[in-house]
C-alpha cells in the first residue's frame, strides 16, 4: 500500500518534470534563436534551423549601417530614455509614497485609495488627447511628453507605499528632527539610504517599462534621430530589409539582450516586486 | 508638543504635491481633453474642430470595422486568458505541491517569466520572422516532412489568431505562475494539515481551501489583464502589416484607434472616440469584477468568522 503511493508520486513527479521541460523549451527556444541568428549570416539562416552562434555579427551590423539605420543612436536614445524614467519615478514615488506613509494630512486616506483607482485606470486610452495638448505645448518630437508624466506613477507609488509600511522606522525620524534636520533633508538623508531595495525593485520596472514603450514613443516621436529601439525595430520590417535575416535578428538582439542580463543580475528583486504587488500583507 | 505634529503635518501635502501637480497636467486634463475631442471633428489639420455632439459615438456603432475591433480584443484576451490561468494554476500546484517537491522552483519559475520582460515590438518583429514564408518554422516543417511545401502562415486567420493569442499566453503566464505561487504560499498550512487528517484528497483540498482563498488574488490577476488585453496594441499591430491583416483579423480597439490618428488628415476627434469608449468598456467591465467579487468575498469571510 505504502509502496504503492510512492510510486504513484514517483510517477507524478516524472510526468511533472516532462510537462516542465516541455514548457522551458517552448518558453525559451524563441529566444535562443533570436540571439544565435543575430550572429549568422542570412545564408546560413536559409540553409537550416541552427542552435550554435555564428560570426557573422559585425557584419550584420554593417547591414543595417548600410541601410541607415543606426542602432547605436537607437540604443543610445533608448538608453537616456529609460535612464530619466527610472530617476524620475524612483525619487517621485518614494516621495509621494513617503508623504502618505509618515503624514497624519487630512484627505490622506482618499489620496492612496484614488491611488489605487488610478493604478486600475488605462492612461493609454488619453494618449491622442495628451497628442494634441503636447502639440499645443510645443512638446511633441520631445522625450519630456514621454518622461514628464512619470512624475506621478500611480503603479509604482502604491508599491512604494506598501514597501515604505515596512520599512519606515518613526523613531529615527523623531530622533532625526531632534537634532534639527529639516522634513525634506529627512527623506533624502534617512529615508532614501533605507529605502534602497524598494528602490531597486521599483527602478527595475520602471526601466524595463520605459525601454519596452513602444505605442507612446511611436504616436509622439517623429524626428528618425530621436527613434528609440521599439521604433527602429518597427521599421525592420520594411521592404528594404525583405532578405536580410541576419541584420533582422541583430537589430531585435540588441533589444532583448540587455534585458536579459538585466533580469539575470536582478531576478530576484523583479520576483519579489511582482509576489509584493499582488498580496497584501 | 501636540500643536507641532500637527503643524508638521502639513508637509503631507507638499511631498505630494509633485505627483498631484503632474497628475493634474499629465493625467487628468489628457483624460479631459480626449473626451473633449471625442465629440469633435478634429483633425491634426484644424487647430479646433467643430463640436458634433454624439456623431463620432454614432458612427463607431454603425462601422463595422469597429464592431469586428472590439470582438477581435475581446476573442484575443479571452483565448489568452483562460489558458493563461489555467496553466499557471496547474504549475503552481504543483510548485507548492510539498509531496511532490519540485527542485528549483525558483529557477523554472525565473525562466518562465523571462518573456514577459523583452520588448513586444521584438517579440511580435521575432515571430513575424520565425514564421514567415522562408522563416525557420517553414524550414523545420518541410524538412521533417510535416508540410509539403512552405505555407503563408501570416495568410491564414486561424493560424495568425493562434499565433497572437500563443504570443500573450507565453509573455504572460509566468508572471500569473509568480503571483499565484505567492498566493498559495501565504496560505496557513495548518489549514491543509487539519484537512489531511480529516481525510480530505487533494482535489477537495484545492476546491475547499486554496480556491476560496485565493480569490482576491485571482480578481487582481483578471482585472489587471483586462485592462492590459483591451489596449492590446504591440504584438497584433507588428506580426503583420499594422492593419490586423489578415482580412482584419487581429485588428484591435488600439489599432484602430491608432489608423483614425494616422490617416492622412488625422482623424483626432474620431481617434478620441474609440479611446473614449474603450476606456469606458474597460473601466466599467474592471470596476463590475471588482465590485461583485469583492462583496460576496467579504461576506464569506464574514460568516467564516462567524
């Protein structure tokens, strides 16, 4: 009886791990390729499916210089993009959350719970009429109308909040304005040092989200010096690059690999900022 | 003493006066605006355009290619959702499953969610590649003797559907797996202790326990990719020609939102109405689940604690 059960579970288990194996594959072959054709040359990605790299990158990479388009500038742009984006929404929501956390104000508890609609809310559905006000502002064509309105993050102040719950100590801060440090000085000097796993997290989402942003740096951005990569990535699909395969996957390489090393040194924040953002206490 | 933390109190409003400022100028008058522009005919054209009380609502539910919009995202979401939960609701039972005692949850669980991370616009740029005409998917299936000769994958509505719906489920089941799993683990295990010996199988386990106490998680889960799936934009409008060819079949409420917008004159008051509409289907839709769900949650808590 008992070895009966065992083996059932043995068995269990066995088919689980296929079931996995299964998955990972179909999970991570799409990407594999991606980055090992990114390497080869368009005849060789023609003669067969292929998992070993190649040598062909720098070549490719001529490829797309040669048709004009230039995935440094691109890089570069996405760079600063989402670099500005993550410092604008790491140090607004931490102070905005900070504000909720440790001030008694009236209308305190309408503000977080208005937080908490907004979060729910899709911006994405405004963006013609932020188009046409951004046009009348002289902003359009300008990374401001992608970096500005992060200021007030609505997704990233509730995390904010719930990990400030945790973490804010009120004693320090008496103590802190004992020996006069002023309110502002408290949340740079004592607040922020604390706050920096909060932070990490946050920073994270906020710059995988910023470098991922396509539909708004597509209806705002129209000079091609100012594409970043989701929009130069849009135009390898065009005519002009039909045959070139090898260039093709380079140019969606450089999107994705920076990603990838990204996760790989920062996994476990990004597990934990998607669990902490879901379950409340 | 008392006077003071009152005074200082005040300084609430300060440390959240950026974000309501920037709420104010980025959030709110845009939201304004559009609604604003949806009873117009704007264009980029006009600098204002003249108010045409509910002509562009009119029109949307008159026009076909918007009614085919709006049943396509829903289609889309669905398709991805369900199976999107279900399989992340299997693995992570098995992730939790002490008897079975997966080894290195956290690397298969890491792996899983890495798609959901990479840009959209690659990921739908990939598969447009993967599966065009001389992609690496016709190579394999010719080859191996599946097909008999290369097919035009992104032709067929069935297959490029598939595709779309295939492209969502595999961005995004590792990030339900994520937090279904921290769901269940902060369920108390003496709640299954006290089931196990009154001799309840694993199925009444899951049914009785994990289920009902998952629920608020689950809400969040379902609320949360709605509102992603009905502005569902990236991946359809890239896999192929960014009109949802095949003959409008992945055409979504975003798309064409975007075609009114970028039509040569600009369409701004059009545009505006389908993302009025949108933003209210979805709101409305979002705002139902939660409200109905969360009701009848509390009042089985209630009467648990009773």
């Amino acid at each position: 009886m008992f070895n009966n059960y065992k083996f059932n579970t043995n068995l269990m288990r066995v088919f689980v791990y296929i079931v996995l194996v299964i998955i990972l594959i179909v999970t991570v072959v799409p990407i594999w390729l991606l980055i090992v054709n990114a390497t080869r040359s368009t005849v060789e990605i023609q003669q067969g499916i292929s998992f070993m790299p190649s040598t062909h990158l720098f070549e490719n990479y001529g490829i797309l210089l040669g048709r004009g388009l230039n995935l440094g500038r691109g890089f570069g742009n996405s760079l600063f993009v989402a670099v500005a984006s993550t410092i604008i929404t790491v140090y607004f929501s931490l102070l905005t959350a900070y504000g909720i956390v440790v001030y008694n104000f009236k209308g305190k508890k309408l503000f977080s719970n208005f937080i908490v609609v907004l979060v729910m809310i899709p911006m994405q559905l405004s963006i013609i009429g932020f188009y046409q006000y951004m046009s009348k502002l002289g902003l359009t064509d300008n990374y401001a109308s992608l970096i500005l309105p992060l200021i007030a993050n609505a997704g990233s102040v509730f995390f904010g909040k719930q990990y400030l719950e945790s973490v804010v100590i009120n004693d320090l801060i008496d103590a802190a304005r004992v020996d006069g440090a002023s309110e502002i000085g408290i949340f740079h000097r004592i607040m922020m040092p604390l706050a920096v796993p909060g932070a990490m997290t946050m920073g994270i989402f906020a710059f995988v989200a910023a470098w991922n942003n396509f539909f708004n740096a597509f209806i705002l951005i129209s000079s091609i010096e100012k594409y970043t990569l989701p929009m130069l990535v849009q135009t390898l699909r065009g005519d002009v690059y039909r045959t070139e395969f090898g260039a093709i996957y380079l140019g969606l390489a450089v999107t994705v690999v920076p990603i990838i090393l990204i996760y790989a040194l920062f996994s476990r924040y990004i597990v934990s900022g998607i669990a902490m953002g879901s379950v409340k206490e | 003493m008392n006077q003071a933390s009152l005074k200082r109190n005040y300084y609430g409003y300060l440390f959240i006066a950026p974000f309501v400022i920037a709420f104010l100028i980025f959030g709110l008058y845009p939201i304004y605006n559009t609604i604003a522009l949806s009873f117009t005919d704007a264009t980029l054209m006009s600098k204002t355009g003249n108010f045409i009380g509910l002509m562009n609502f009119e029109r949307l539910f008159a026009d076909d290619i918007f009614m085919n919009a709006v049943k396509n995202t829903w289609l889309l979401w669905i398709l991805n959702f369900i199976p999107q939960v279900g399989i992340a609701m299997l693995l992570s039972v098995w992730f939790t499953n002490a008897r079975l005692n997966i080894k290195a949850v956290g690397v298969w669980r890491a792996l899983f969610f890495l798609p959901n991370l990479l840009m959209p616009a690659a990921v739908a740029a990939l598969f447009f590649s993967l599966f065009s005409f001389y992609g690496p998917v016709n190579q394999f299936l010719v080859r191996s003797g599946f097909l008999p000769e290369a097919m035009q994958f992104l032709q067929d509505v069935t297959v490029t559907r598939s595709l779309v719906i295939f492209i969502q489920w595999w961005m995004w089941f590792g990030q339900t797996i994520i937090i279904l799993i921290a769901g269940m683990t902060s369920i108390p295990l003496p709640l299954y202790e006290a089931a196990m010996v009154d001799g309840a199988t694993s199925t009444q386990m899951f049914n009785r326990i994990t289920l009902p106490l998952l629920k608020p998680i689950l809400i969040y889960v379902f609320v949360t990719s709605l509102v992603g799936g009905m502005q569902m934009f990236d991946i359809p409008f890239l896999l192929t020609d960014g009109r949802g060819s095949p003959s409008g079949s992945i055409m979504t409420n975003n798309i064409l939102m975007y075609l009114k917008f970028s039509s040569s004159k600009g369409h701004i008051g059009a545009a505006s109405s389908v993302g009025v509409l949108v933003f209210f289907m979805t709101s409305i839709c979002a705002l139902a689940i939660f409200y109905f769900l969360r009701e009848k949650d509390s009042a089985t808590s209630k009467s648990a604690k009773r």
